[in-house]
C-alpha cells in the first residue's frame, strides 16, 4: 500500500460510514431483535460472528508483520486491537443463549469487506506511518486515550454479560434488562464501543483510528435508537428515564 491507496481507502471507509448512517436511521438492519425476512439466505449466528469479525483480527497483524515495526507502541497497539477483536470474534458469539439465532448473509459479507479494509487502513496508518511511535503512556493524549478505551471496553463486556444473563440456555424471547448503566440508557454496550474506538484514535492520533471511530459511531447510533423504540415498544413498564445511548440526552 501506498500514501494514495490509503488515503482513497481511508475517504472511502468516511463515505461508507455517512451512508450506513443515512441508511440505518431508516431501516433497522436486519437481525437479533430486528430480524425479519426478505433478507435472502441466513446463517448460523455463532459462526457469523466468527466469519465477520476474524479478518479484523488477521489482516491488521499482517500488516504489523509486514511493517517490521517492533517498537513498545506498535505491540501496545496491536495488542489494545486483538484485546477487542479477539473478544467479538470467539468469545461474544459463542456465549450467546437462546434458540439458535441466524444471521443474514449479505450483512456477514459487508462486515468482512469493511473489516478487512478498516485492518488494512490502521494498520498502514499505524506501522507503516509511525503513529504507533506517539504512543508514549507519560504523554496525556495518550494516557487519556487508553483510559476511555479500557472504561469502554470494560462497560461493553459488562453489558454484555448482563444481556446474556437475562436468558437461560434454550430459553428464547427478550427482557428488560436492569443495573449498571442501563439504569440511565438502553444500550450502554454500543455506548462503550463508541468509547473504545474514540479512545483509541485519540490515543493513536491516528486519521484510520478517527475514520474507524466515525464510521463505529454512524453504524452503532442508528442501532441504538432503533433498539430503544423496540423496547418501548414491546415493554409498556420500560423505565421512562431511559435514554437510548446517552445518559440524561438522548
């Protein structure tokens, strides 16, 4: 890859995120609570979430391989990367309950691709470019980054966890879920993802990092708010001072 490549990919990965956003303010994209036919084939979620999310874990260490880049940041930014990725792809889906839910093919598909060129983007603009040299853990930019990045992260396996433990295995159907920061919103894990991929780029002072930001932002917003409309929805007891993804706004 060359500057020009990555500067295409990069405006690229910006536009695709102003039209998910565009689009899923509209429509609700179609799986979990939102699932619904019309969508062509399906497959197993479990094996989804594995399909999807593993060309992010492989291609950006690729590209750390390639770049020959062993300094302290590199391995420190790889290593916040996999913590996460490592985590959605073998781990979020295969403690799933429930009946076996299904996923849509041509959605799996569209994560591949956007998460083979969001590894691709960082990893240049992080091994390559020399931003992982920023990442000095005494320079505040930094240290604040990986504070906002490991809160988010930790507020995302929480909520995880709670949603998880709302069903018995076999058990199907959906419920409200109560404590931590669902106290205040309906979907604090979108919240702590949005966190996370903030606190990277600010950490990282990355243009990818801040792309991968945007474009997490644009695809998660649309996704809580259709969330906590279902909700309301469906519950008639749903607390009323809930927000959909930030406390006391919105």
């Amino acid at each position: 890859m060359n500057h020009r490549d990555f500067a295409v990919l990069v405006a690229a990965q910006l536009v695709a995120g102003l039209g998910a956003l565009a689009a899923l303010l509209f429509v609700s994209a179609p799986y979990g609570k939102h699932s619904r036919p019309g969508w062509g084939p399906k497959m197993d979620s479990k094996a989804a979430w594995i399909v999807m999310e593993s060309p992010a874990v492989v291609t950006i260490a690729a590209m750390f391989i390639a770049s020959g880049d062993r300094s302290t940041g590199a391995f420190f930014a790889l290593g916040l990367w996999e913590l996460h990725y490592l985590y959605r792809s073998f781990v979020y889906g295969s403690l799933q309950r429930g009946a076996k839910p299904t996923f849509p093919l041509v959605l799996a598909a569209g994560a591949i691709v956007f998460n083979v060129n969001n590894g691709l983007i960082n990893g240049y603009d992080l091994f390559s470019r020399g931003k992982a040299d920023l990442i000095r853990l005494a320079d505040p930019a930094t240290a604040l980054g990986l504070a906002v990045f490991l809160g988010g992260f930790a507020l995302h396996l929480a909520s995880d966890a709670t949603i998880r433990a709302l069903r018995k295995d076999g058990e199907t159907g959906y419920k409200i879920p109560y404590g931590g920061l669902f106290r205040l919103v309906s979907n604090p894990n979108y919240l702590g993802e949005i966190l996370q991929w903030s606190g990277f780029a600010l950490m990282t002072r990355s243009a990818a990092a801040w792309a991968f930001a945007f474009f997490t932002f644009c695809n998660i917003f649309p996704r809580a708010l259709a969330n906590h409309r279902w909700y309301r929805e469906h519950f008639p007891d749903y607390p009323a001072e809930r927000k959909a993804i930030l406390p006391f706004l919105l």
